[in-house]
C-alpha cells in the first residue's frame, strides 16, 4: 500500500522547490517516488490540429494518449473524492506520493510557509490531517507548539516522512 503526504502553502512559498529536493532524498532511501501536483491555471497538452486534441474538440469527456508516458485528461476538472481516487491510482507501483498542493484533501500535510508570502499559515495547526510546518522563521503564536521543519534540513524531513509512514499515518484514506 501507498502512502501520501501534501505540501499546502501560498503561491511562492517554496513547495516546489522543496518537493524537487526531497524526491532524490527519498529516492536514497530506496523508495519509489510519484509526484501529484495541482494548480489553478489551464493546462492544455494538446495542441490544435493533433489526434488527441480532435478527440476532445469532438465532445470526449475524458482522453487517455499513450506514449513513452500515458496522459491522462479528463473534464470537467474531479470533485475532491474524486481526487482521492486519482491519486490512490497515481500511487499504484510506488512507495510515496508527493502531493503540491489539494489543501483541502483528507491527507496527511505539511504546511510550507513564508511570512513574505503570507502573513499566517493556511493549515490550522490543530486540524488532524496536518504534520507541522515547513519553515526557516518564527512560527506565529498558534504554531509554537506545534512540530517545525526547516526546509534547508532535508535530512529531517526524511527521518520524519519516514516515521511517519512507519507508524502509518500517511496512509491514503
């Protein structure tokens, strides 16, 4: 069985940058890694005039193009229990998936937060699907007790995903 973690915070607040660190990291430890990441822009990979494309111009709902990779499209976008299936198939053959993004998924999550970005965190530190916080500063107030990661300790991190799966609390509901 899979397991999965979120990495929520505000546009700019480094999820990207950290997710793109840890999936080598992870890799050391012999895991096998995916990575789900969701933004709010239009993303087209089809381009006008190709097979694909025509499919979806014709009505296709759904356009699944297999190549060296299998693209998958589907409209309109999934509801969040939609999501969750999504991404139980995206863990199928891996040992983790990394989720950017989905704050308001039923999954396990780290917050990665930048005062210069936002001026409080998104997570309530006391919602149970939430890990702690991914920062180099000052947490505010209702974080203090709460556990703190800095994003340049990667080792950390790891050891904490790790126990964290040891002790299943990252399971995909």
């Amino acid at each position: 069985m899979s397991d999965a973690i979120a990495f929520i915070g505000a546009s700019g607040s480094g999820k990207t940058t950290l997710i793109e660190r840890l999936i080598p990291e992870l890799k050391q430890q012999g895991l096998a890694v995916a990575a789900v990441k969701h933004t709010h822009h239009d993303v087209d990979m089809d381009r006008p005039g190709k097979d694909s494309w025509r499919f979806r111009e014709a009505g296709a709902r759904r356009v699944l193009l297999g190549t060296k990779q299998w693209v998958f499209t589907t409209e309109p976008a999934p509801k969040a229990e939609d999501t969750l299936e999504l991404i139980r198939r995206a863990a199928a053959g891996v040992d983790l998936v990394l989720i950017e993004g989905f704050g308001r998924l039923s999954v396990a999550s780290l917050e990665v937060w930048r005062s210069t970005v936002s001026p409080e965190p998104r997570l309530s530190a006391t919602d149970e699907c939430c890990l702690g916080l991914v920062t180099e500063e000052d947490p505010p107030p209702a974080w203090r007790d709460h556990p703190r990661y800095g994003a340049s300790d990667l080792g950390e991190l790891v050891r904490a995903i790790q126990d964290w799966r040891d002790a299943g609390r990252l399971r995909i509901p």
